[in-house]
C-alpha cells in the first residue's frame, strides 16, 4: 500500500492524476507552515519549521518529526529578495484584504430549467426583504434528454458587480459564460454567439435581466463539480473558487472575472493540496508556496486583474532559506 501512494504521489509530482490518491511527503528539510501578507505592499511572510535534511529522513513507519525551530522571513517577490523578521502576528495589524477577508457568502437562491420557454429560472434572495424569480436565456445550451440540464451549469452571484454568473456547455463544444443583471426588466444582448460553443452569460438581478454572453478562454478542470453548490466568491479580488471532484490532489480551481464574463483562470492558486495560498486586493496579486521535492519552496505570484496567465516564479532552496 506504501508503495501504491508514493507511485500516487510521483504522478501528481510530475503533473498527473493518480488513482489511488495523494500522499504528503514527510517533513523535511524547510518548511512552510503558512504564507501572510505584510503592511507593505508586494511582500510576503512566510512561517518557516526546519527539520532534519531530507536526505537522512527515514520514510519508515515512525512518529511525525519535530521541527528543530522555527521562524519567519519576509520576502520582497518583485526583486526577489529575502530578509528576516520577528513579526508573527503580523496580519492583525495589517490593513490588507486577503482571501480571508474578502470571501463573500452566496444568498440563497435556486436554479431550474424551463424545456417549454427554453429558459433558466432563478428563484433567489438577492436584497433585504427581498425575493425575486428571474428568467435567463443561455443560448445555445447542450443537454441530453436524460439530465436536468441545470445540472450542466454553474452558477455564482457577486454583490459587488450585482451579476449573476452562468458557466454552461454549448452545442459546439464550449463552455459559455453567462453575466446577467439582477433587475427586474431585462433586455438580452448576444456577443459573437456561435453554435456548437461554450457561451458564457453576464447578468443582473432582476425578474427580466439584461445579459451579456461570451465564450471561456481558460479551460475547466476535467473534474470540476458542476453539482455542488460548494464555491467561493471573493468579491474584493475577482475570484471565484468552483469546486473540483475527488481525488485529482485539489479541490479548487479558482478564475477571475470582471462585470462581463469568466476572464481566465488564475493558476496559482489552483495548485495541489499542501499549497499555501494568499492573495492582496491592494495591489490584485495572488500567491502561492509550494513544496519542492527534497526540500525548498516555489513561491509563484500572478497579477488577477491582468488578462494574461503570466507568473513570476522564484526557487528558495533550503540553503537560502536556513
């Protein structure tokens, strides 16, 4: 069995999909505990354990190693420059929104679909006191006879933009995106729709709401789960989290959209499980700290509001980081 989910843990290692599940590595070496943001802007805390060298670490049956100490250093990630600090409560001081403090709650609202009008209906809570059912249409929508086609489609609210949100298949193989008022009277307005596409609809609140419609660049995880309402938005950052089914070694995928449409996905944030993750509405940067293999970490930094899937990436060997 230990050799089955360290074969696991080389697939997700070299980017593929394991049956069996995924292992985490044995501490080791230097270790990030937790990654916070500073009052600076661009720069990082990390929590750092040290273990015992990774080449001396018995991967045998034993208790869970001790960290020998512990500490923490600020990372400047533009000039890539590391210092240390004594600052460990640093991020109650901090004035910065992070994923934390920018997670929203969803209102409670319900997704059907009409086969007659060939329409989705939102019935939903989307104001104080207030209760609304709403029609939209995602052109070009694919379903078999056999599912409920909601089943199909995702579907997110943000208070911020007062949008809702569709993420649906299309006829030609697409995925379409949907963002949609929340108004009561609506007018429909279609962009570059073709058929056998994915459309994506932008919409607002409202019994009859205006949506604007466009296709996703960025592509779905294989897993992602289209039947869970278990997604996060957070509004301040432009994220939204859509959850991925077991067992792919993560659980979300995270994109980034604006009034319009599902803009791109944001991968550093969708790394495996063990990732430490943060991001800083300040300056609309998410990051990332990952494990390398025998000892290290891969700090990632990628710019939300950007159109591009650019990263900046930068390797602390464990030497760099005693």
């Amino acid at each position: 069995m230990g050799l089955c989910i360290n074969v696991a843990y080389a697939l997700v290692f070299f980017g593929l999909t394991p049956v069996l599940g995924c292992d985490i590595a044995r501490a080791c070496g230097v270790v990030a505990k937790n990654i916070r943001l500073s009052e600076k802007e661009g720069f990082l805390h990390i929590d750092l354990e040290k273990y015992s060298n990774c080449d001396v670490v018995n991967h045998g049956k034993r208790p869970p190693p001790i960290p020998l100490n512990r500490t923490t250093i600020e990372l400047q990630v533009i000039h890539n420059a590391v210092n240390s600090t004594e600052e460990q409560d640093q991020e109650k001081r901090v004035g910065a929104i992070g994923l934390k403090q920018s997670k929203e709650s969803q209102p409670k609202y319900t997704v059907n679909y009409s086969k007659k009008s060939k329409k989705v209906i939102v019935a939903g809570d989307f104001g104080p006191g207030s209760w609304s059912s709403l029609f939209y249409t995602l052109p070009n929508l694919k379903y078999t006879s056999t599912r409920t086609p909601t089943r199909r489609v995702i579907s997110f609210y943000s208070s911020k933009e007062q949008q809702m949100y569709f993420i649906y298949p299309k006829t030609n193989g697409k995925n379409g995106v949907a963002s949609c008022g929340v108004t009561s009277a609506a007018s429909l307005r279609i962009f570059g729709d073709e058929i056998g596409k994915n459309g994506v609809a932008s919409c607002g609140v409202t019994s009859a709401a205006s949506c604007e419609y466009s296709e996703m660049k960025s592509r779905l995880h294989p897993s992602i789960d289209t039947e869970s309402t278990d997604l996060n938005v957070y509004d301040s950052l432009g994220l939204v989290a859509l959850p991925v089914k077991c067992c792919t070694c993560r659980d979300k995928q995270y994109f980034h959209f604006d009034r319009a449409t599902v803009v791109k996905s944001v991968d550093t944030l969708s790394g495996i499980w063990g990732t430490h993750l943060e991001a800083d509405a300040r300056i609309g940067m998410a990051y990332s700290a990952e494990r390398i293999n025998g000892g290290g970490l891969t700090i990632q930094a990628q710019l939300i509001p950007s159109r591009t899937t650019e990263t900046k990436k930068i390797i602390l060997s464990n030497k760099r980081l005693s």
